[in-house]
C-alpha cells in the first residue's frame, strides 16, 4: 500500500489510519469517495470542514446563497473577510486551504428537482445540512434513486435530530416526516433562535456518520433518530421503522383498513421530536407591520410595544422599549374570562396602537387575534419581530 498514499497524506492521515478499524484500507476507501454536502451552513460548515481533513477525496458544496454577517457564529467555515460572497465559494477556499490534496467542486444552484438527478449521479453519499423541508424532500427522493446514504440533521435552539437514511437498507426521511407541514408553521433559526456551537456538535456527528459509510466502518445511525438535547447535555436514540412502499402491499392495507380508523403514526415521541420544532400555525392578518414600519410608525402614533414571548426570552434579548406581556398570560386571561377587563384597564384601546412581536413566528399572530377579540381596534403584529431588528443594526 505504500505507493498508494503520498508522503504528505500519510502525515495528514496518519493519526487516524492508525485505528485498526480504519487502517490503509479504510483510509484509501475515503480517498476514492465522493460526498455532496448541500449546505455550507450551520451544519455544513463543521462537516465539510471534517470530511475534508479526514481525506474525503471529492467533496461538493451545494449552496446558492451568500455568506452573510450573521452566520458566523455557528457557520465556521467562513469568516468575516467572506461575507458577501458565495457561501460555496468560500467554503471551498477553506477546504483547499485545509486539505489541498482533496478535490473540491461548487455548485452555486440550490437543490432542487430539476436538478437532483444530475447532481447527485455518480456520488457517494450526500449530506443534507439543508434548512427547508422542500430541499430535505428534495435529498431523500433523489439518494433513494440512486441508492445511497442519506446523512440528515436539523438544529434550533438547543435541540437537534440526527439519521442516517438509506433506501433499501434501511429508513428513510419520509418514514420520519411522511408528510411536509405548513408552510410558515415551523420556526427556523432566523425566527427562533440558535447556538452556535450546536451546530458543531451536530455537523461534526454527521461528518463522522458519512465517514463510517464511506470507509465501512462501525455501525450508521440507521434505523433510529438520535436527539440532541445541549442544555441536559445528553444524546438520546429513538427506533425508526422503515415503511413498505410497494404499491400492491399499500392497496392491500388500503382495503383491509376500516374507514374510520386512524391512520398509522410514526413512532417518535420524545419531545415531540416527529414535529420537528413544529408550533401552530397562524392564518395570515390584515394589520401587520415589519419593524421599519413600526418605526415609521411610532413617529406619528401613541405605540405600546408588547414582547408576547416568555420571560426568559424577553430577559435575553428583547427589542428597546418593549413590555413583556406573554403569550400565556394572554391564554390564561382568556381561559378565566378576564382578558377583555385586563386589557381595556392596561392600554386606551381608541388611542393606543398597540404593536405585538416575537421572533417572527405564530406567537404574534396568535396574540394580536386575541388582543383584537378583547376590543383592541388597533393592534399590529410585527411580522419580522426580532430578526427585523437585528437585521437593521448597521455594522460599526
């Protein structure tokens, strides 16, 4: 095997190719592989970083977006020089400045069916770091097409879910979310919040998840969702089965299932992990206002600003001049039937506007309904909430 590595690869590799379970075999495994990783972001950031140090020999970055400001702190593969340009770009220049004896591809195109055909024949395994059910659906379809491992993950907050899928041998991503939910009815983490470093924890996981299928080493997380939780600092696994897809044997459970039963439910329960971070959705309203607007907005009018989240939030970060009255006060006024006293004795409901925000999520929605059906004639929700905020911070 000597002629098969370069001196400089066997000091690149040479600390991990000194685990039996990985070897000269394994490690010459990873050097013919070929990995698409859609996403330079949160999760692709740490993994591309690591399947290129490991000696992945072919790596793709999928990414039709621009590094932006407010990535950093969890999206480590650029850095401050690079915001601006291509997110695939930059983190190609980092994997070369790396790993110069690996070959790096970008494709500036987001994923998608049109696509997915062409971009993934001939790879290995993908990586899906992706932020949007379309793209995740996108993935799963096209790896089972072509038969090969499907390392997923999604962060927010301070929670993650982690899998491998693989078709044929295993479950896949619809097995977890047979159907997508509504649009606008799942956080993201530009609404809700995230830790940087979870993105590590998760991205580096996921790296070494697509190492083992590479290298045919250890056993793949197949077959269950792992969940992350960084505030108990704990992992746990959760049994995922996969479903029978042939049409003949769908049929037939089709006819032999009473119409008034309750169809089959996915056998993920913790934390509402199948939900996937998911809340109520909220029906679009007419008064609606982003913050510019609502600054606009406070020039002319007598505003009362209401943070509707929970204390601990409003403590963290809220936005100036803002009172903190939660969403679950709100309901649990309403549930005793004194919202519309509580409400009509706090503010001058003909005189006051009042504007109601969170994170850009349902919760604003949610509140300014209930702050209007307690006779509030003026009530704004601030679609953009906090991000809005944030977003119009002009760097110093």
């Amino acid at each position: 095997m000597t002629e098969t590595f370069t001196s400089t690869e066997y000091k690149l590799y040479g600390r991990q190719m000194l685990l039996p379970e990985l070897g000269t075999a394994g490690q010459l495994k990873l050097k013919k592989a070929h990995v698409l990783v859609v996403g330079a972001g949160g999760l692709g950031a740490p993994a591309l970083l690591y399947l290129a140090g490991a000696g992945v020999g072919t790596i793709t970055v999928v990414d039709d977006d621009q590094v932006e400001l407010s990535n950093l702190h969890r999206q480590v593969v650029h850095s401050f020089a690079t915001v601006g340009n291509s997110k695939a770009e930059s983190a190609a220049a980092s994997l070369r400045a790396l790993n110069p004896t690996i070959a790096v591809r970008t494709i500036k195109e987001r994923l998608t069916e049109a696509n997915a055909q062409r971009l993934l024949g001939g790879v290995d395994a993908v990586l899906d770091g992706s932020d949007n059910f379309s793209t995740r659906y996108t993935v799963s379809e096209a790896a089972a097409r072509f038969s090969i491992p499907h390392i997923w993950g999604a962060i927010l907050g301070f929670d993650a879910q982690m899998s491998v899928f693989w078709a044929g041998r295993g479950p896949v991503y619809e097995d977890l979310y047979p159907m997508a939910p509504a649009e606008g009815s799942v956080p993201t983490c530009s609404t809700a919040g995230v830790m940087g470093a979870m993105a590590g924890v998760v991205g580096t996981s996921m790296a070494m998840e697509a190492i083992k299928v590479l290298a045919e080493i250890g056993t793949p997380l197949m077959g269950q969702v792992g969940y992350y939780s960084a505030l108990e600092g704990r992992w746990d696994y959760i049994p995922l089965k996969a479903r029978q897809r042939e049409v003949a044997a769908e049929e037939k459970e089709a006819a032999n299932t009473p119409q008034n039963a309750e169809p089959q439910k996915v056998a993920v329960t913790k934390r509402h992990i199948v939900d996937e971070f998911m809340v109520t959705p909220v029906q679009a309203e007419k008064t609606r206002c982003t913050y510019v607007e609502y600054r606009e907005l406070a020039q002319l009018e007598d505003i009362v600003l209401l943070d509707v989240r929970e204390p601990a939030e409003f403590a963290a970060l809220s936005l100036p001049g803002a009172q903190n009255l939660p969403l679950s006060v709100l309901e649990e006024l309403k549930q005793k039937n004194q919202l519309k006293s509580f409400v009509s004795g706090k503010y001058r409901l003909g005189y006051q506007v009042i504007v109601v925000y969170c994170v850009g999520g349902p919760r604003a929605g949610l509140a300014a309904q209930m702050l209007r059906d307690a006779g509030g004639r003026k009530v704004y929700e601030m679609t953009d909430g906090l991000p809005g905020w944030l977003m119009s911070q002009k760097s110093q």
